[in-house]
C-alpha cells in the first residue's frame, strides 16, 4: 500500500469538512435564534417564540441555563450578539433590540431599528461593525456605538452570481462571516466586504434526526480560544462541538 494514501487514524468523526469534537445535551425546549461562545466558558442563547422568548447563559458541556431572562409575551427573540460587553438580542417584528448586562442579564436598554424586511433575525459583530440578517439577501451593517446602519449588502453567490436569501444566525470567525440559511443544512461563509458566498460548511451529515421540518439548524457559536464552533438547531436536544480548519 502507498504509506501516502493511507488515512491517518483519527478518533475524530467528519462531517464534511469539519471534525466533531464533541456532542452534549442542548435544552429540547430551547428555539435557538442566537447563540454565543464567550471566554467566560458560557455560552449565551437567545430562545424565539411568543411567550417563550428568553436570554439564557448556559453551562456548554451539561447543557444547563444556569441563568436566564423571559422576554414579554408580545415579542420573539431573535439573534444575540455581545457588543461592547453587553449582550445585544434582536427582535423579530417589532422593530425593538434590547441590551442586557452580561452578569446579571439585567435589561439595561432598549432600541429601534429597521432592515430590508423589518424584522429581526441574526446578529453579529467582529468589534468593529455589527451585522444584521432579516431573511433576505442583504445584510445591513450597523454603527457599534449607534446601532445606526451604516451600508447595506447584497449578498450573492460566487460561483453563480445568485442571490442567497433567508440568511438567518450570523457568526464571525475573523474576517469571515458565517450564517444559517433558513431550512438549509450547510452553513454559508460569507466575504461581507465583496458581499458574497466564498463557501459553506456541508452539514448534512449531522448525526442527529429532526422531529419535523421546524427543528432547523440555527445557532452558531465561535470560540476563539480554540478556534472551534458549537452548532445547534431550534429545538434540538443536541449540540455539536467541530473543530475548524486553521
């Protein structure tokens, strides 16, 4: 046998181009809207729904809210992003952001906005610009200090030149924005700058079996520590650790 072509014994599973570290519980209640990996060792979750909507800070590896938020009745909970140390959680419809103390999850603020469709979907900012998805095909970049927009993108495909809509959770990893599609199980990294899909991250091969067709891949999580991503659905009783590529 050629010594080159033989694989390298791994204890690690693929799923496409990523390796699986890890698979913990994940609440199965839990709509997952935003999701954040912060040094602390927490993540930080935004939950959807009316009258189910809440902030929450959970224990990675058990899957416990050791702490959390409920939102009113009247609205639902879209993407979370941590902006200027504080936690910044969209809304779907009502045009309202809110701003909550990272210790405490306090709310300590509240702001309007509008977007392409005005609704609220993902957020995320890579400190020096906030990104904002709405279902479209455009992203609509924000003033970090204003929340003000700044520019609007269309986002469309390298390789096609087509549109790609229903961008939902947003994620940086470095100068890479990554985002969930709507009902898609790949994970599109997107160059914000050139306003296009450069590639995506095939998750398909998740080992993991949805209930029904709402149980969509949504919450990505980057750890910048060990450069790895969590990655969960709404709804999901799992939630999956993958290393990145360096």
């Amino acid at each position: 046998a050629d010594p080159a072509n033989t694989p390298k014994p791994s204890n690690l599973t693929k799923v496409g181009d990523l390796e699986l570290l890890n698979v913990y519980p994940h609440d199965s209640s839990a709509f997952t809207q935003g999701l954040i990996c912060h040094t602390n060792g927490y993540l930080y979750e935004s939950t959807g729904l009316f009258g189910k909507s809440e902030v929450r800070k959970v224990e990675p590896k058990t899957g416990k809210v050791v702490m959390k938020r409920k939102l009113a009745s009247s609205y639902f909970g879209e993407g979370l992003e941590l902006v200027n140390n504080t936690l910044l959680q969209l809304t779907w419809r009502k045009q309202t952001g809110f701003l909550y103390d990272l210790d405490t999850l306090d709310l300590v603020g509240s702001f309007s906005f509008q977007t392409t469709r005005n609704e609220g979907w993902g957020v995320a900012s890579n400190g020096s610009i906030i990104v904002v998805s709405d279902g479209s095909e455009y992203l609509h970049l924000w003033d970090i200090t204003t929340f003000s927009e700044v520019k609007r993108i269309r986002i469309t495909d390298q390789i096609s030149g087509a549109p790609v809509r229903l961008l939902n959770e947003l994620e940086f990893v470095g100068d890479e924005l990554l985002a969930n599609v709507w009902f898609k199980d790949q994970v599109a990294r997107i160059n914000v700058n050139a306003g296009v899909v450069v590639g995506w991250y095939d998750l398909r091969g998740l080992p993991y079996k949805k209930r029904d067709r709402e149980e969509v891949l949504n919450g990505l999580a980057y750890c910048s520590n060990d450069n790895t991503l969590y990655v969960t659905g709404k709804k999901w009783s799992k939630i999956f650790k993958f290393q990145l590529p360096q």
